[in-house]
C-alpha cells in the first residue's frame, strides 16, 4: 500500500468515530455520557480534518466495520454506556493496531508520522476519558447489557478485525 492510501485508510477509520460520535450524541439519555461523545467526537473529527489536509481530499468514506459496530451500540443502548465501551474497549485498541501497522508505511514521512502519532495520542486520551466518566456512573450488571458488549467484538472478530482494521491481516 502506498502512503496516501494507508493515510486514507487511517482517515477512514477516524471519520467512522467522528460522524457516528458526533450523530448520535444528542440522543444518548445520560448526560455524563452526552458530553464524553460530542468531546471524543470533535477530538477525532479533528484527527480526521488533519488527515483530510495531508490528502488533500473531502472524499472519504467511513470504515464500514467501525460504523455498524458504533451504530449497533448506539441501538443497544440509549444511555450511552455501550457506545463508550464500545469506542475504548472494542474499537480504540483495534484503531491503536492499525496506527502502528501504518507507520510502517511512511517511508520516513516525517508529518505523516506525526500526524499517526498525534492521532495515537488522541485514541488514548479519549480511552482515558471514558474511564475517568465511567468512574462516576453505577456499574452494569445486567447479563443483556454484557452479552450485547461481547457481540460487538464478536461482530469485529467476525469480519476479520481481531486486531486491527486491516493493514496486517
């Protein structure tokens, strides 16, 4: 793969998180949650509007993967605990894989490396983020609730995504 087309893969995922966060804030019922969405969104969007520049490009698609499994937590659960889980247990360590396979890729570029490890940072800190909004809201204990959390990974498993969201496969 060449750089831009790993670059565009990377956008992808980025703009799968953006446009799904961002769409499905408002509709989440625990406000706690409400806010960590738009944040988390408007951080990757940010990534994404970075990758954007580099390619120098609005035509982008959003992971497909990435989306269903975010749409189907946003479904599973209208609090907005499934869709955080989601994004810092299912999706984020998977997006962290295909950060770190892409680098592999730069040649030496030394922005678009930056641009990876500025987005890597930004994964991070909003999994962080999530844990620290977590900390203030009662566990689930509900079996539905958990089994619907093992399905996302299942889901990602699934399609090939054990890891990663495709680089290395």
């Amino acid at each position: 793969m060449t750089r831009d087309e790993v670059l565009s893969h990377v956008l992808s995922c980025f703009d799968a998180l953006y446009h799904v966060l961002g769409e499905s804030a408002p509709r989440l019922t625990n406000d706690a949650y409400v806010v960590c969405a738009y944040e988390m969104g408007r951080s990757f969007g940010e990534v994404a509007l970075g990758l954007r520049e580099v390619l120098e490009t609005d035509d982008v698609q959003p992971l497909a993967i990435i989306d269903a499994v975010l749409r189907h937590a946003v479904l599973a659960d209208e609090t907005g605990a499934m869709t955080l889980y989601a994004v810092s247990m299912v999706v984020g360590p998977r997006v962290l894989v295909t950060l770190l396979d892409a680098r592999a890729h730069m040649d030496g570029d030394q922005r678009a490396l930056g641009l990876l490890d500025h987005a890597a940072e930004v994964c991070v800190a909003q999994m962080h983020r999530v844990g620290e909004v977590a900390k203030s809201q009662p566990p689930i204990e509900d079996p539905s609730w958990q089994a619907a959390a093992r399905d996302l990974t299942i889901t990602l498993e699934s399609a090939g995504n054990t890891e990663s969201f495709g680089l290395t496969r």
